[in-house]
C-alpha cells in the first residue's frame, strides 16, 4: 500500500503561533508574572537563538560586501538630533478617544472613523477631537528632571548613520557609493500596538543608508528594491506572499520609497521600507551642526551632499514573518475497516536552516547508560560547530515531531547498533529520508547539508 500525501494545511491565524511560541519557548510575554506588560514581548531560549539568525543573516548580507561598514550607535542621542530629523515637531499620530467605552485608536488608520466618524469597537460617535500625539520616549539625563536634561530614546536606528557619515566614510576611507548598516533597538509609544510581535513600543531595527551621488538615486533604489527581495527569497518566504506596495503619499523629504509587504494572516502589511531620502538627512545635520557635511569626491573634484537610499526592516517583524510563512500543518487521514476516519497532524516549522534555532537534534534510542553516555559525547561534538540539542525522553516518534515543531532540519538517532557500527541515522526535516552516516564525518555531513541550502 502507497504512503498516503498528506495535505497541507498553512497558518490562519496568529493566535496558533502565539501558543506555540510560548509553549516552544520562542516568544513570552514580558512580565508575565506581573500580568505582562502591554505590547511588550520576550524571546525564550528558542526565540532568542533564531533571532541571532535573523540578525546574522541580515547582517551578512549587507557587510559581507565591498561597498557597506557597520555600526553599533549609541540609542541617546544629542536632543537636537531628533529637532534635526523632525522627529520632535513631526512624528506624531493623531488621536482620538472614545468617551464611551474609552477605546483609544489612531484617526488616521481606523476605517470605522475615517468613513463614518465611529468608534471601531462599540460604533459611539460621542468622540474627542483628534489630536496629535508623539511617538517618542522622552526621559532624562543625569540627576535634574528638568526641560534641559531631556533625551529620547531613538524611534529609528538611522540618524545613527547620518551623524556618523563622516566618521564612518573617513575611517574605512570608502568612496561614494557605500553604505552603513546597523542593528539595534528602537521605540515608539505606538497608540494602537498589537498582533503579537508586528508592531509594539520596543522593537529592533534593522536598517541600511546608502550614500549615492545625486543623479544616480534612482539607479540604486532600483537595484536595493532587487536586491531586498532577493534576501527574503533566499531566505525561504515564499514569492506569493510577498509584493512591493508603493507609497500612495510621499514624505515632504522623500523622492521614492515602496513597502516590502508580507501576507501576515491579518493580510498583506509594510515589511520592509525602501525609500530615496534625497540628502534630506545630511543637510539637515548640517544645518543644525554647523558642521559640512558635503562629500569630496578627489578623482573628480567635486564637492556635493551625497543622496541616501535606505532599506529599513523591523527584526522582530521579519521574525513574524518567517515563523508565519514556516509553519505547516501535514494532515495524513487514515480509514480504519470500520470506516472510522483518523488525522494525524504532524505540525513543521519549515524555517530555512540558517534561521532555525537548532541545527541538530541528538536522540538516543534509549535512556541507558550504554547509549545515552556516548549520545551526549556526539552532542558535545557537534556543538563544535552547530547549535544542537539533546532529547532522550519519550519515544522516537514523539521526539521526531518535537523537533519538527521547531524547525530543525536534522535528527540524528544514536541506536544499538552505533555501537558496533560507530554510525547513526540522521533523518531530515522536510523529506522525512532517513541516512546512516559514520560519527566521524557527521559534522562535516551536516555541515554540507546546510550548505546546500543556500546554493
Ligand atoms: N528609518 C526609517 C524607518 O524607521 P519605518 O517604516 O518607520 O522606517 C522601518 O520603520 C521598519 O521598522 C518597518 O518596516 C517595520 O518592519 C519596523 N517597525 C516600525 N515600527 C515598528 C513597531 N512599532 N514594531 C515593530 N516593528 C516596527
């Protein structure tokens, strides 16, 4: 009898990822002893090794070429930075409050209020004015709580990258074209946060300014809308859930700029922005600074303020976004002679190995000394070189389906007959195949596996 294909069933909703997350240890609620804290949210052992991954991934791909430095920037900044920027004038989100049920909601992003005047959860039109409500987290420096000790916490990585320009382009002694990248955290006091990790009030950013002669801009914000899309490929998100959405309004200081949007299950929503920032920015530094901020070109003799095009991703919402693309239910329905029809659902993270937290899970076939001993010897061994775990408790089948919960691409079985073999199984995630590979070259092995991935 043929092994019957399963069917396969894909995320609807995020609640599901909600729970497994939390029961995999991959996202907790922050504080959750204490009630949690509103859209606050904490990575577990498994969440907090994929996103290294996700860093790393990002990471590598932007500094492991010619033309990009990276930077580790300080989150206070000088207050005059965000005056610089209009982030203290102009980030902001109006607001509006409903004086029945005392919901709080955005005016600008509510359909509810912008067809109708209502408010979007009991329907009242008994609403406040809108008013407009920065983003930014104020606190202060130093032991004075006065107008003068106020710093911010950076809503965005990128001023980062302006204010060091120079000293960035100077050190690395780069030329135009070349860019900088950073990774790092940032906060909004979002009014409407919410959908697990999409949008909360501390989040990281991941995000690239590629500094360009002007005239060359529109070049270079075509090959990085290219090259963006090109990641999240190779990376594993499928194609059709992903599209470019170009802006409808353009920001007073932007020349371009698209969304990278990802079919979340509450739909199609911004994943990455792409935008031509003009020299906006530089001039901006400049002219607050005092300092000249124009680029010599010496092959050319030329003076100019170079343009910026900047690819800006949120960490945690690329996260969301490879858990809820990873996810797979398998459903193999049997009938048994009596017509009684069973499902058996084998549930897969189908994360691209570079993402997925653990490489390796190492399973004795039985608890005894006699294998366990030498299976924790091949977990040391293979922690050389990859992130392993080790699972010895409950049967094969049930730990199998552990693993594939969490996505990891290999299981490897110590059983009796390692013992006078000195091989093991290792069966893969996705095909269910199963190999017997000699100890001594399984590093290596899985090392090739891996690497094929990405080929
Ligand atoms: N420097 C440009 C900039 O910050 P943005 O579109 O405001 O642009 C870039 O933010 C990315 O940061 C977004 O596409 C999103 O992935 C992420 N992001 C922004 N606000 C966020 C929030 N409240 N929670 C989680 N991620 C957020």
């Amino acid at each position: 009898m043929s092994t019957p294909i399963p069917e396969i069933r894909r995320l609807k909703d995020l609640s599901t990822l909600v729970s497994l997350s939390k029961r995999r240890g991959f996202v907790f609620q922050s504080s959750e002893i204490y009630g949690g804290l509103g859209s606050c949210w904490d990575y577990g052992p498994l969440g907090s090794l994929m996103k290294l991954n996700v860093k790393r991934a990002w990471w590598n791909a932007m500094t492991r070429r010619s033309d990009i430095v990276g930077l580790d920037a300080a989150i206070l900044m000088h207050p005059t930075v965000w005056k610089a920027s209009g982030h203290v004038d102009g980030f902001s989100d109006p607001l509006v409050d409903c004086k029945d049920c005392k919901t709080r909601f955005r005016a600008d992003n509510t359909d509810s209020y912008i067809n109708k005047k209502q408010c979007p959860v009991c329907g009242s039109k008994n609403l406040s004015e809108e008013r407009q409500f920065n983003l930014m987290f104020k606190t202060h420096m130093g032991p004075l709580e006065d107008s003068a000790s106020v710093v911010y916490l950076r809503p965005e990585t990128a001023q980062g990258h302006f204010v060091n320009f120079q000293n960035c382009q100077q050190s690395s002694r780069y030329k135009i074209p070349f860019g900088i990248a950073a990774i790092g955290k940032s906060f909004r006091n979002e009014i409407t946060p919410g959908n697990f990790i999409f949008r909360t009030r501390e989040f990281e950013q991941m995000e690239m300014q590629y500094f360009v002669k002007p005239g060359t801009d529109e070049k270079y914000f075509s090959e990085w809308k290219e090259r963006r899309w090109n990641f999240y490929k190779k990376f594993g998100i499928r194609e059709e859930n992903l599209k470019f959405k170009d802006h409808d309004k353009l920001a007073h200081y932007a020349r371009a700029a698209v969304d990278v949007e990802y079919k979340f299950p509450m739909g199609f929503s911004e994943l990455e922005g792409i935008h031509n920032r003009s020299d906006f920015d530089l001039s901006q530094h400049a002219k607050f600074s005092g300092k000249n901020l124009e680029y010599f070109n010496e092959a050319e003799k030329e003076k100019y303020i170079p343009y910026v095009i900047e690819t800006a991703v949120g960490c945690d919402r690329l996260f969301l976004a490879f858990m809820c693309d990873a996810y797979r239910e398998e459903v193999t329905t049997t009938k048994d002679e009596s017509g009684k029809t069973t499902e058996d659902v084998r549930v897969v993270l189908g994360l691209h190995p570079d993402i997925a937290p653990i490489k390796v899970a190492v399973l004795p076939l039985s608890k005894k000394d006699e294998l366990s001993l030498p299976a924790e010897a091949l977990r040391d061994q293979l922690a050389e070189d990859f992130d392993v775990t080790y699972d010895e408790t409950g049967s094969i089948g049930k730990r199998y389906r552990r693993a594939d919960e969490v996505g990891t691409p290999f299981c490897v079985t110590y059983d009796f007959d390692t013992i006078n073999d000195g091989a093991v199984t290792v069966r893969h995630r996705d095909k269910m195949t199963q190999e017997r590979i000699k100890i001594k070259e399984l590093n290596s092995y899985i090392a090739a596996q891996l690497k094929q991935f990405n080929n």
